[in-house]
C-alpha cells in the first residue's frame, strides 16, 4: 500500500467537515453531493478521508449512507444523509 503524504479527514458519517477548505476537499465535499444526486437521492458517499500519493489521490474507508440503512452500522440512514447537507456549503465545484 503506498505512502498517503498529507492525509486529510474531508467529512464524517455524524455530518463533520472541516473549518477551512482546501482544493482537494472542496473536490470531496462535491463527489459526496454529487454521489447523493447521481443515484436519485438513494445513496451518499461520505467519510472521505485520504490524500495524495505518488500518481494521484486516493481515499481511504468510506462509507455509503442510505435510506435502508443497508450499508452497516456506520450507514445512518436519513438522518445521516440530512445531517451532511445541514453542514454542507456548496463550493465551485457543487
């Protein structure tokens, strides 16, 4: 497994995002709205965590919300879903 140089947390599962934003979590913070959107408000991509390696970004341990809560224990459901787009501000990329 290479090295991730830099490692950032960019969203939780409990609907945290960092203060200040960065291009790279700017990036996440639109892949996770646009993950909701692209399946028919169905599913979100969230607790996106990772960095940059030697040929580009990766990102490690996500997890997928729905409203079937059919993801495990991490997957919260509307509530998770609702919680990510209360602390949510779109940026450029949204």
């Amino acid at each position: 497994e290479p090295m991730i140089s830099n490692f950032e947390k960019f969203n939780s599962n409990t609907g945290w995002t960092p203060e200040e934003s960065s291009p790279l979590s700017d990036v996440m913070q639109a892949l996770s709205k646009y993950s909701y959107h692209s399946t028919n408000r169905n599913l979100l991509l969230f607790d996106l965590q990772g960095g940059v390696i030697e040929n580009g970004t990766v990102i490690t341990d996500p997890i997928i919300m729905s409203s079937a809560r059919e993801f495990g224990q991490t997957d919260l459901g509307d509530q998770g879903i609702s919680t990510f787009f209360a602390n949510h501000t779109c940026n450029k990329l949204c």
